[in-house]
C-alpha cells in the first residue's frame, strides 16, 4: 500500500520517535543534574558522570548502529511488498551486534582506568570515574539489545512501542536516582555517585525485558537464531560497518572535546557537561523527525515514489526546524535555569553561561543534519553518510578546535567547533539529496 505523506502520517511516527528518542539523554541528564547537586565532592562528580558519558555515548553509538540498518532493509522490504522475506533477519543481526558489543565490554573494563587517564581524569575525578563505570557499563549490551529491537519496530513503521519502553525507563530512572543517590531515611543510605549508576543499570535491565516481551507479542519477528544465514545480512553488515565508521568519525569530535574540557580544569568540563547533555537532548528531540525520514524513507525508496520522498524531505525539513526554533526560544527565555537545574557551582554555572548562547544559535542548523541524517539512513545511504561525517570532522571540527585551544578561546573554542561541524553536516546531505533525487522527481 502507497504511504500517504502528511502532516498527521509524519507527526503519528515523529511524536513517539521524539519520545523514545530522547530516553538515553534524559538518562544522562537525570544523573548530571542529581550528581551536579551532591553535596560531598558535587564537581569531581559532575566531571565523572561527563566524563564516562561521553564513552559509554561512544561505544553505544558505535555499536548501536545495527538498529538503523535494520529499520532500513525492514522497511524498504515492507514498501516492496516482501517483507515476509527478512523475518530470519533480525535474530541473526541481534545476535551478531551483541556478540560484538560483549567483545568490546570484555577489552574494555580491564583497562579503564587507563582510557580515562587518557581523557585526562586524574586524582578522584579519576577514582569516581572508575567507579561508576565498573557498574553503567554492564547496562552497555543491554542498551543494544532495545535499540535492535526499536529498531525493528522502526521497520514496521510502529513508534508506538519504542516511546513506551523509553518514557517507562526514564520514569524509572529518576525515580531511582533520587532513592539512591540521596537515600530515604531510615530506609536506604544515600549511595551518591555509585547510586546514579545503579539506576542507569536497573532502568536499562527494564526497558530491555519490556522490548524482548512486547517483540514477542506484537510482531511475527521471532528472534529464534535460524539457519542459513541470510543473503542481506551481509549488506547490513556492510551498512551497520559504514555507520560504525561513521560513529568512530562522530565520537572522535566528541571524546576530543571531552578532553580538551577536562584539560582546562574541573570547572570547565563541569560546564562542558552540562552544554553537551543540553545539546545532545536537543538532538534527539530534532530527530524525532529524522525518525519519520528513515521510517518513510525506505519504505518509499523500496516502492519507488520518488515524488512521495521529495515531498516527505521538504515536510520534516520544515518541521523539523520549527522544533528547534522553539527549543533555541526556551533556552534564551530560561538561560539561568537551564544551568541552576544542574549544578549550584558558581564558577560551573559562570563558565556555561559563557558558551550557552553558542548551543542554542547552533539548534537551527543542527535541524538540517539530523533530519536528513535520519532519511539518508532510511534510504540505505550508509557509504555517504560515513564519508560526510569523517570529512565534517577531520577537516572542519579537529583544525577549528586546535585553532580555539592555540587562541586561548577556552570552552567557546570547542562550541565553535561543534558549530562548524554541523555545518558542515548539514551541507554535504543537502547537496546530495538534491544531486541525486531531484533528477528522479523530474522523470517520475
């Protein structure tokens, strides 16, 4: 059946997207904001909780790459009309992403310690950040498993199911760090730091039963592993390949500015954190229509209505952009509290103060990358999108934030940065949508 494109199709699968989407930042913000306001050590903390983050963030986006190949092939599969021919598919790609995510854990936490030295944690920064990553890490594989399966359901073109397993983990979440972090008197001791980590783990052990049990009783997947293997799994291994790549590409910018934060002092990356846990929760809230792209898009692409997929860019371009317009408003009107929500530092909140203004003028343009990001993973672009970021990032972010750190421009040398980065993003997946689509609208 022929997707109609609207306002109310685009908005019944970007509004569930935005929801679930925003779980995993709404995780880090809970613990930032609670471990900012500890009052034993509340910076060190902060800097902790940024600090390992920022790596978890990586190894998850890396690995967590799976999820978009599959939406992708289930989708297009679903817009051709064959979608009974993949149901062996996600077994076997869940299989193979966890199996690769238990490697990376296992080579991981043996050298911790020397992975956040080299992001430049020492002393008890560096003590807690080995603290509360030997326990969010095993919520890693976890975490994988509910974005393959999102991701399944993404194919399906269900929202639906995603934003439910993310609003019950991150209620879940909250709830629990503030039992932990701060205790209940005369019932549980405040277990601070350690205790936010806790409840990551135990809202990450939930959410992944809720995908394995509502996977097995509203869709016909099985995730039975069967024999032989299947022919397009070398392409979404070729594809989740590309993507990992690409998130090395990402991670590369991000771990960088982690650093180079934590080199100008705990303030500094305290600050940082906040900024990044800010953006980053902009970012899923914008790409709950990058969702709707790489939900429709494939399915268009696999029916070949080009006319159908030239007009979907234009419509989550345009809302898209109306999001993050309202998010850059709400962030000037509530400037103060937006950093008052996460630390009661003086010398954190002034030096976020400082650079905030940047994060938000850069919401607008950060709209075009994730939107488009989001379709071109749909249409199975994996190849150009990896090129786009590692070019975005080695030619664009890494010069202008050496150049900031050789100014002497601090953390609004980094935040430039990003700017230029998104930019550049944005840009290159303009052209090629138009270079390559345009031509096909003309002869449909």
């Amino acid at each position: 059946m022929k997707a109609v494109i609207n306002r109310k199709t685009i908005n019944k699968l970007a509004v569930p997207a935005t929801i679930a989407g925003i779980a995993e930042p709404i995780l880090s913000i809970t613990d930032t904001a609670i471990v900012g306001n500890i009052p034993i050590d509340g910076i060190e903390s902060l800097a902790a909780v940024g600090i390992v983050g920022s790596f978890l963030s990586m190894l998850i986006w890396i690995l967590g790459q799976t999820r978009s190949a599959i939406s992708a092939i289930i989708s297009q599969y679903l817009g051709a009309g064959k979608l009974s021919e993949v149901r062996a598919l996600p077994a076997q790609a869940i299989f193979f992403n966890i199996s690769l995510s238990g490697i990376l854990l296992l080579s991981t936490i043996f050298i911790r310690e020397e992975i956040f030295i080299l992001l430049n944690a020492s002393g008890k920064i560096l003590e807690y950040c080995v603290a509360y990553y030997d326990i969010r890490v095993w919520g890693f594989p976890l975490t994988l498993f509910v974005f393959a399966v999102m991701g399944i359901f993404r194919g399906l073109q269900n929202t639906f199911w995603p934003m439910l397993i993310a609003i019950v983990g991150a209620v879940l979440n909250i709830i629990l760090d503030f039992l932990l972090v701060y205790g209940y008197d005369g019932f549980i001791e405040p277990m601070h730091l350690e205790g936010a980590a806790w409840a990551s783990l135990i809202a990450q052990g939930v959410m992944a039963i809720m995908a394995f049990i509502l996977l097995v009783t509203k869709t016909d997947i099985s995730l039975r592993l069967r024999f032989p293997i299947h022919p397009e799994l070398g392409r979404l291994v070729v594809m989740s390949l590309n993507l990992f790549v690409r998130a090395i590409a990402l991670n590369t910018a991000l771990i960088l500015a982690v650093r180079e934060a934590t080199a100008l002092g705990d303030a500094v990356i305290g600050a940082h954190t906040i900024a990044i846990n800010l953006w980053l929760f902009a970012a899923f809230f914008i790409d709950g229509y990058g969702a709707a792209g790489n939900i429709l898009g494939g399915r268009l692409l696999g029916a070949k209505d080009y006319n159908g997929l030239w007009k979907l860019a234009q419509k989550i371009s345009w809302y898209g952009g109306a999001v993050s317009l309202v998010l850059t408003f709400l962030g000037f009107v509530f400037y103060r509290q937006a950093g008052e929500l996460f630390s009661n530092e003086a010398i954190v909140l002034n030096t976020f103060y400082s650079v905030f203004f940047i994060v938000l003028l850069g919401f607008p343009m950060n709209t075009v990358a994730f939107v488009l990001d989001g379709l071109f993973k749909g249409l199975g672009e994996m190849r150009y999108l990896r090129n786009v970021l590692i070019l975005a990032t080695f030619l664009g972010f890494v010069p202008v934030l050496f150049l900031g750190k050789i100014m002497g421009w601090g953390l609004a040398g980094i935040w430039i940065a990003f700017v230029v980065w998104m930019a550049i993003r944005g840009g290159a997946l303009v052209f090629k949508f138009r270079r390559k689509f345009r031509p096909l609208l003309q002869k449909a």
